[in-house]
C-alpha cells in the first residue's frame, strides 16, 4: 500500500474520530442545558434543547455513511477496524442520549405549567449533573483512548442508579399522599428514567472505549443498582 494510500486512510480515521468527539460536545450541551431547564423550570431553555436535537441527528448520519464508506472502501482490520466500528456504536449512543436529553425539556415544557416542588427538581438536577459528569469522563476516555479512565465511568455506574431509586421512592410516596401530584410527579419520574438511561448509555461507550484500546469485552457483569422494578412505599401515617 502506497504512502499516500495510508495517509488517506488514517486522515479519514481520524476525521471519524473528530466527528465522534464534535457530536460527544453537542450531546454534553444539550445535556448541560436540559438539566438547566429542569432546576429552573425554564421553558425557553427546553424549546431551545429540543428544537437543537437534529444538530446530533445529522451528525449521526454523517459518522454512519463516513463508516460504510471505509468498511467498503478500505476493507480495515484489526485496530483500525474496532475503531471504525467503535464510531458507529458510539454515535449510536449519543444519539440516544441527544434524544433522552430532548425528552427531559419535553417534560419541563409540560410541568412547568404544575410548578412542581423546588426540591423535586434540584434534586432530578443533582442527577443530571452525575449523568452529565459520566458523560463528560467517558468522552474523555475515548478521546485519550484510556481503558482505565473508561472502566471507571463503568464502575460508576451504580452511583446514578442509587440516586435514582431515592428519587423514585420520594416520587411514589408524593403521589400516595395527594393525588394531584399524580400527573406532574409521573412526569419527573420519566425525568428521571431518562437521566438513569442516560447513565447507562455512557456505560455503554466505557465499554465499547475499552474494548476499541484492548480488543477484549469487560467480563464482568455492570454494577447495575436499580431495584426500583421490585420497589413498594408505604404511605405515610398522618394520624
């Protein structure tokens, strides 16, 4: 393979990666400003996170077309080709975070009319600001292609899940005490549903950053710690 070949290949690797890392920043604004949204119950900043969603959209498109072009073009292997393929997992998740992001303004649109609880909300923002933090360090991880720093956002995952089972009790025991919280206390639980899944799509890409640097799959099983599917609350007595 001539010099110029190679230099044409890794150019095109390398802007794949930029792509990733441009579209990585993207999802951390929007991220950054949802969670604005929901401390402050702020509906322009969460019409502006929703209508900036096809910036993450468009950008997936491009990283999955600039990936088939290299599959087919290139035909890569070994390194070259966990790195291709790593983009388009990658992309994949943040475009799913993008979306739950999205979803999160949706939902400070339809409660800010309900003025929720301050409380609530500052902690659904503490969430979101774990979320936003594992976000950040995976990216990190990726861009400096550190397994290590990658299997700690893996670890860490446990810790958004532990917020969110306080959350979800705290939520549930609002709407057994006064049944006008049903409606807008559902959908800070969906809130915070999106946060935790935005938590696992970030594990999801610690995983895929050390898999891509060591071309072996963490073994063992994530350090999940949801346990609201098997939850029940008890009202409080008022007598």
């Amino acid at each position: 393979m001539s010099e110029h070949i190679v230099k044409s290949f890794h150019d095109q690797l390398e802007a794949l990666s930029t792509g990733i890392v441009q579209m990585g920043g993207l999802c951390e604004t929007q991220l950054a400003h949802a969670i604005d949204a929901i401390a402050r119950r702020d509906v322009v900043v969460a019409e502006q996170v929703v209508a900036a969603d096809s910036r993450i959209d468009l950008l997936e498109e491009q990283i999955e077309q600039q990936v088939v072009q290299l599959l087919v073009l290139r035909q890569p292997l070994a390194l070259d080709l966990r790195e291709t393929l790593a983009a388009l997992k990658i992309s994949a998740d943040l475009e799913r975070i993008g979306d739950l992001a999205k979803n999160v303004a949706k939902r400070v649109m339809v409660i800010s009319r309900d003025a929720p609880d301050a409380h609530l909300t500052q902690g659904l923002a503490r969430m979101g600001r774990q979320a936003l933090a594992q976000l950040k360090n995976v990216l990190d991880a990726y861009a400096r292609r550190d397994p290590n720093a990658a299997m700690t956002v893996w670890k860490s995952d446990g810790e958004i899940d532990e917020i969110y089972n306080s959350l979800f009790r705290e939520l549930l025991t609002y709407m057994m005490e006064d049944p006008r919280k049903i409606g807008p206390s559902t959908h800070l639980l969906f809130v915070a549903k999106n946060f935790e899944r935005i938590g696992d799509h970030a594990t999801n890409i610690a995983e895929t950053v050390h898999y891509v640097v060591t071309a072996a799959k963490i073994g063992d099983q994530r350090p999940k710690s949801d346990i609201t599917s098997t939850t029940t609350v008890q009202p409080h007595d008022k007598s």
